[in-house]
C-alpha cells in the first residue's frame, strides 16, 4: 500500500504543477485579453484546487506513516540538527499546506466574484501566489536544505 501511495504521490505532483500552469495561463490570458469566464475556466479552477487536495491527502498519508519523520519526532531536538530532516518534516509539509489552502482560497473566491475578469484576476493572483509557494517548497537537486532527484526510480 506504502508504495502505491508513493506512485501515487509522485504522478499527482506533477499533475498539480501541469494544472497550476494551464490555470494561470487561462487566468492570465482572459484577464489581459477580457474574455469570457468559460465552462472550461471553471472546470480548470475546480479541478486544480481538487488535484491539489488529493495531493495533500496523499502527502499527509505518507507523511505519518513515513518512518524518517517518525524519526525526526521521536527526537526532534536531534532531528532539528539535520537540514533534511527539518526541512521534510517541518519546511516542505508547513508549505505544501499553505500552498494548498492558498489554491482553495484562491479557488472559492474566483467562483463567487460577480465579473470574468474579476475571476480571471482572482484565480491568476492565487495560483501563482501558490506556484511560488510550491517553488520554494520542493527539494530541488541543488537546495542545500534537502538533494532529491527531479524523477525518482522507484
């Protein structure tokens, strides 16, 4: 089941950033373009934010069953010591949730603004508050926080 949700985890990371992006780019273009808030747009906003949420279901899953965070908090005041530890079991998941909430706020208040271009603005300033959030959130390779790979072999 462990590695199920490990596949799982890794293929919905890269559908959240894919549905960030398609979003911000429908969002930036019908702002700056003042087209209409189609089917389409809110199907995208919806299914960003719901993509999003497994994401984080899953995360959090893992994450209390991941035996290098029960490490870290069996001991944290060793744990804290290692940037890795602290930035998987503190940084990255504190992050990851703000981003998602970011995506939910950013989500609702698009669907209850009375104008296109007011939706188009809301989504395009949430969603990108979010993608930079995650941006900052990922161990990248060349973090001196936490070395991961961009593909993981499993």
């Amino acid at each position: 089941m462990y590695v199920i949700l490990l596949t799982l985890h890794s293929v919905f990371r890269w559908l959240v950033l894919l549905a960030l992006l398609v979003s911000i780019y429908r969002a930036w273009s019908g702002y700056s373009h003042a087209l209409l808030f189609s089917k389409t747009d809110n199907a995208l906003r919806h299914w960003t934010a719901t993509i999003a949420h497994l994401q984080l279901t899953i995360g959090l899953i893992l994450y209390s069953q991941s035996p290098i965070i029960q490490s870290f908090w069996s001991n944290s005041a060793k744990g804290i010591q290692y940037w890795e530890l602290t930035f998987f079991s503190l940084i990255h998941s504190f992050l990851m949730i703000v981003a998602v909430v970011c995506i939910t706020i950013g989500s609702a208040l698009a669907k209850r603004k009375p104008t296109d271009k007011e939706k188009y603005k809301t989504m395009l300033m949430w969603f990108s508050i979010t993608l930079f959030i995650i941006f900052i959130a990922i161990p990248w390779p060349f973090s001196p926080l936490a070395h991961r790979p961009y593909f993981r072999p499993f």
